[in-house]
C-alpha cells in the first residue's frame, strides 16, 4: 500500500513526488515510456536545443555589416547528434533522480482498477492516493494518406532536414518548427485552417512574427483544409477544396494536441471529462475522492505548459504532507512561442484590454528607438504593458530575439502589484533588458 501513485512520470508528478517521499510518504510512479514526460524527451528541451543555433544566426543576420560580413549555416545532422547527446541521457537522469529520491519506480502501462488499485502487467498495486499525469498526444487529422503525415515527435529526430517541408497548423509547434526549418535552408509552407495563427497571443506582434517569417520566404495559406495527401514520383501532393494542391517532402501534422484520456480505466471508473482533459477541483481532485490529475491532461484555462505541470505537482506535495489545505491558486503565467524573433506574454493580454478601455490603459514602445536593442541591430521588437486603473503593471508582452528574459522580469512585478515607487527601489544592472524597461512602468 503506497500513500501516493503517480501514473506517469512528466513534470507534473516528479516534481512533486520527490517531496512527498521526503516527507515521509511512501510513494511510487508507473511510467512506460521515456521518464520525464513529452516535454523532456520529445518536447521542450529537444526543441530548445535544436533552435539555440537558429537564434544565433538570426542575430548574426542582424548584424551583418555591422561586425560580421557572413552568417555562418546550420549543418543539421550535426545539430541533431549535438541534441541526442544532449537530451538522449536526461530519460535515465529523471528515472534516477526519483529512486535517489526514495521513490518506488515502476515500469510498464498503468491500468486504473478501482480507486486505490492501479494493475501494471500482471501486478496490481494499491495506493491511498492516486495523481493522473497522463499529458497530451499529438492530434492526426484522419485522412487518405495520413500515413505519409509526420508528428512533432518525428521531426525533433528527423536526421535530414527536407528540401520541401509543409506544416499543418499555426500553433506553438507549427511557428517553432516553420522558424527552424526555414533557418536551416528548407523550403517551408504553413497551411492553417482559419485566418489567426497563435490565437492566444497578442495578435499585432503575431502579425509582425508572418511578415518577418514571409521576408524570409516562410509561405502561409490561410483558411484551407487538407482533405488527402498522395503519393507522387515528385513528393506528396497535398490536396484540398477548390482544386489546392501542394507538393512538398515532408509533412507536419501540428494540428493539435489532445489529452490522454484513453486506456487507463478512467471510462471504468466513471471519471469525469471532456474533450479538454480530466475534470478536477479546486484541490486537482476528480470527482472519485482520492484520485487526483496533474499537467496537461487537466481541462483548465490556465495555459498546458512545463511550469503549469510542476506547480500543480508542487501544490500536491503541500496538500499531501499536510503543510496545507488551501485549494489551489494559480499565479500569473508567462507563455512563450520560440520562434525567431520570440512572442512572450503574461497577465492581461492587450487584446483583451483594448475591449475594456476604461479599465485598462496600453503603452506601446518601439524597439527602433531603444539604443540597448540597436547594439544588436533588432529594429523590428516591441514591447506593449497594460495597466489597471490604479496604474499598476497587470500584463506584457514582447515581440523580440530576448522576449524570454523580459517577460521574465515583468512577471514579478505582475504578480506582486509592485507600484512605480517600488519599481524605482531597483537598481538593475546597467546596461541591462531590465534596465531598459524598468523606466517605462
């Protein structure tokens, strides 16, 4: 009998698992793949590694006549045995880390039987507790010829980059996988099904993201749905209403994700959910007392991300060892798109606010007139800040190569309603990006 059982081993259960078992739990974790979750092995940080030299080379592009007369190319394969080395030893580290942490590590595919009894092969474990973190999987669109369509999880390991690469849907993968591609020499075609990419972010900067990418020869086609794919002596032909044809070597379906909620009993136990994820309260608790759900498998509003996932894992490990009985209350999250230049926000998003003008005000600044960007020739960032009525900073977004660093920085001001006045205690760095950006709040 185990206090708590994880049913997978991402980010939503590590983080959180370690502590309990520290504080004296006995605690277990079933996984049967990689440990550590998509976003270790096949999401995040594969992709991150694989864009570092595309961030570089953008800002030697920026920079050319001003310190350098070349921008050096991506040699690809390279590239990717630099990530395998990289990422390939992080499963087994993860893995380590939880018996190091005095966590039973159980391997196999976790089957739900009742509400404390979980079956893995032929054994059958019991636990008072147990936390669902069973993620999200790439959605497929189901047509003729779906077999020649790829994933996100093919592509982060793909050894050649194609001549020809299409990808369906405009989304955080399809923007991160059309950057990459189209740094490395691919010839690259973004087909979306509506007219908005990146719905969820701050659409001026999302504009300014599709024309810098169309300058670079990223193609879009908008409001179009793929319907087949053939096969060709030339390549894949995709197909689509009112004649659309498209003929390209490699295809992204970045269509979508979708929770995990097949295959592990929770239809037997009669677990609520919907199409969004597992339905929890306001403790991550399911509507069977005991069982809980963390990470992107959860239907919440707060954004599916790595951070999300390790502070409801985190919450757990309070909740369970008794050091609290609060529900759950989530801060301010920034999200990021990691294409080139970056789109990161958080709180209040100026598109929202632009609805409500008499409860918010919006600021925008130009980069072309910041001198600490035109040391590195970024002419085309931006930032914008929303205020409440009380002139406290409650949302930011930054359209920029170092978006990452700044949204950062706003984030505490953000969650800590820090005044003027106490935004002006700070003495940062000179020079600095919070340097540059603490006079404007």
């Amino acid at each position: 009998m185990f206090d708590v059982l994880f049913i997978g081993s991402g980010q939503g259960a590590w983080n959180g698992a370690i502590p309990m078992s520290q504080a004296g739990l006995k605690v277990a974790v079933i996984e049967e793949g990689l440990f550590g979750g998509v976003c270790t092995n096949r999401g995040c940080n594969a992709k991150i590694a694989l864009d570092k030299p595309v961030e570089l080379v953008q800002t030697i592009e920026q920079l050319q006549g001003r310190g350098f007369d070349s921008v050096p190319k991506i040699n690809w394969p390279d590239l990717m045995a630099h990530k395998h080395e990289v990422i390939g030893k992080l499963a087994e580290s993860n893995k380590q880390k939880l018996i190091d942490g005095g966590v039973k590590v159980i391997v196999g595919h976790g089957t739900l039987v009742d509400a404390n009894t979980v079956q893995v092969g032929e054994s059958t474990y019991q636990s008072k507790k147990i936390v669902l973190v069973l993620g999200q999987h790439s959605h497929r669109l189901d047509i003729p010829g779906k077999e020649y369509l790829h994933d996100s999880t093919d592509f982060l390991s793909i050894p050649q980059m194609p001549n020809r690469l299409t990808i369906i849907g405009a989304g955080y993968v399809g923007m991160e996988f059309a950057s990459i591609a189209n740094a490395v020499g691919a010839s690259v075609n973004v087909i979306l099904n509506s007219h908005t990419p990146l719905r969820s972010f701050y659409q001026p900067y999302v504009q300014r993201l599709v024309k810098s990418l169309r300058a670079r020869g990223v193609k879009f086609f908008y409001d179009q749905e793929i319907t087949k794919v053939v096969k060709t002596e030339t390549g894949l032909r995709l197909q689509g209403p009112d004649q659309f044809e498209l003929t390209s070597d490699y295809i992204v379906d970045a269509s979508g994700r979708i929770p995990s909620l097949t295959n592990s009993g929770l239809e037997k136990l009669g677990i609520a959910t919907n199409k969004n994820g597992i339905e929890v309260d306001d403790h991550l608790q399911t509507n069977i007392p005991g069982i809980y759900a963390t990470g992107d498998v959860v239907d919440k509003t707060q954004p599916k991300i790595t951070p999300t996932a390790i502070f409801e894992s985190q919450y757990l490990a309070q909740l369970f060892t008794g050091k609290s009985t609060a529900a759950i209350s989530y801060p301010t999250i920034a999200t990021t798109v990691f294409s080139t230049p970056r789109i990161s926000q958080a709180g209040v998003n100026p598109d929202v606010a632009a609805k409500s003008p008499d409860k918010y005000t919006i600021e925008h600044f130009e980069y072309a007139d910041d001198w600490f960007k035109q040391v590195q020739n970024e002419i085309d960032g931006g930032l914008t800040l929303v205020f409440d009525q009380e002139h406290i900073l409650v949302g930011a977004v930054e359209y920029s190569n170092e978006a990452v660093d700044a949204i950062n920085g706003l984030l505490d001001i953000i969650e800590l309603r820090l005044t003027h006045e106490q935004v002006q205690r700070f003495i940062y760095t000179f020079p600095s990006i919070q340097h540059s950006y603490f006079r404007k709040i």
